[in-house]
C-alpha cells in the first residue's frame, strides 16, 4: 500500500471582524476538508494565526513549517486572500522552503513566493521610498529554525 500524502493546514484569520472570527475560520475549515476529502490527502495538523495589527505576527506559520519538514508534508492555505500582498508572509513561505498549496491562488508555488515577495515588498506605500529597493533589515525574527541562512550576530 501507498504511503499517503500528508498535509499541513494554516489559516490566517483577520481581527477586524470581531463577530465573524468563527464563521470565517469555519469556512476555510471546511474548504480545506473538502480538498483532503478529493485528494486522499492526510492531515497532520492546523495552525491559526489571528491577525492583531501586528505585521510580524506569523508565529503558528512557522510552526506549520517546521511540522511540514519534519514530516515532509504539503503546506495548505485555504485562504490567501489578501497575504498574497504581504510581503514578510511570502518571504516566510520562501524561507520556509516547503511545497506550497494555495486553494484560492493556484499559481502560487515555492518558487513564485520569493518573487511576489519582491514585488510586494517594493509597492509597501508604508515602507519609505529609499528603503523599497534596498535589501529588507536583517534580524532574528526573520529567520525560521532549521533554515539554510543564518542570521546577523
């Protein structure tokens, strides 16, 4: 018999909306057991980021990477939305360096990553304009553990 594939799930939940919490995670909760119910795939685990104002607050992300190279599974974003514009989520999905699949944008794939990161980084009207083309300051935060790139002493 086969090993099946595994699968990773990661949702990133918006706090504007206090009253909707609930239903908008049950909604990527339900599109993502809808794909593992098509594909066979096996889920290992999900990881819920609440979004708070925080830019940086992708901690659960760097959980479910970590558990996708440890068990060699496939990363599951239910719901890309409008992540697909931040720049410090895509460089961590880039670092992270695991197989990527995005149930509403298709297209997204390892590689991609690393480039929309660039282009997301360089159209930040919140960055000042001398710092869009500069390389994005190196620190700890940045890198995730077990990564090929070492951070600044």
């Amino acid at each position: 018999m086969e090993p099946r594939l595994k699968a990773v799930g990661y949702f990133r939940i918006s706090g504007q909306r206090q009253g909707m919490l609930r239903a908008e995670l049950e909604g990527q909760r339900q599109c993502l057991k809808a794909h593992l119910a098509e594909t066979g795939l096996q889920l290992l685990g999900e990881f819920v980021d609440y979004e708070n104002g925080n830019r940086a607050a992708f901690v659960q992300l760097g959980k479910a990477i970590d558990l996708c190279r440890q068990r060699d599974a496939v990363l599951v974003l239910p719901k890309v939305g409008m992540l697909i514009r931040d720049w410090l989520f895509l460089g961590q999905l880039h670092a992270g360096n695991v197989d990527i699949l995005a149930l509403d944008a298709s297209g997204l794939t390892r590689t991609s990553v690393g480039e929309l990161a660039v282009i997301a980084r360089r159209s930040d009207r919140r960055l000042p304009p001398e710092s869009r083309h500069a390389p994005a300051p190196m620190d700890r935060s940045m890198f995730l553990p077990g990564s090929m790139l070492r951070p600044p002493r």
